[in-house]
C-alpha cells in the first residue's frame, strides 16, 4: 500500500478530520473512503484493525483512530 486510506462516516466529526488529514497530508497521498456509502468496504476496514471512525490507515498497516465519531457497529447500523 503506497497511500493512506482515511475511513469514515460521512458525520461532522468525520468530514473535519478529512479536511485536516487531506491539508497534512496532501490529496493526493490518501484514499477517502465513506463507509456509509462503501459498506462493502467496511470488513477491509475492520481486518485492518480500525474500532472506530475517523481513522487512518498508514502505508505501513497502523491505523490511527482520530478524535472518536463513530464505532464500527454503529456504521454497521
């Protein structure tokens, strides 16, 4: 994995966490993935080891779980 995979769920808390990691880290260098409306991607997210959204998934496999959201089972539903 060559770039960062940002992971949320679409809420306030979430979008604000997207705006700061894309200004840090430039666009270009992380995959934003709305879970809500990727839920086929919310088991890759899991395997990864994300609890809670917004996370962010680092080109080496950790995952960093920023200013809490959502918990997995809520963005289940």
């Amino acid at each position: 994995m060559s770039k960062s995979i940002f992971y949320h769920a679409g809420c306030p808390v979430c979008i604000s966490a997207e705006q700061d990691i894309v200004d840090l880290i430039g666009k270009s260098q992380v995959e934003i993935v709305h879970l809500g409306e990727a839920k086929n991607r919310i088991d890759e997210a899991e395997k990864a080891g994300v609890k809670s959204v917004p996370a962010l998934l680092t080109p080496n496999g950790n995952v960093l779980h920023l200013n809490f959201g959502a918990s997995m089972a809520d963005v289940k539903g």
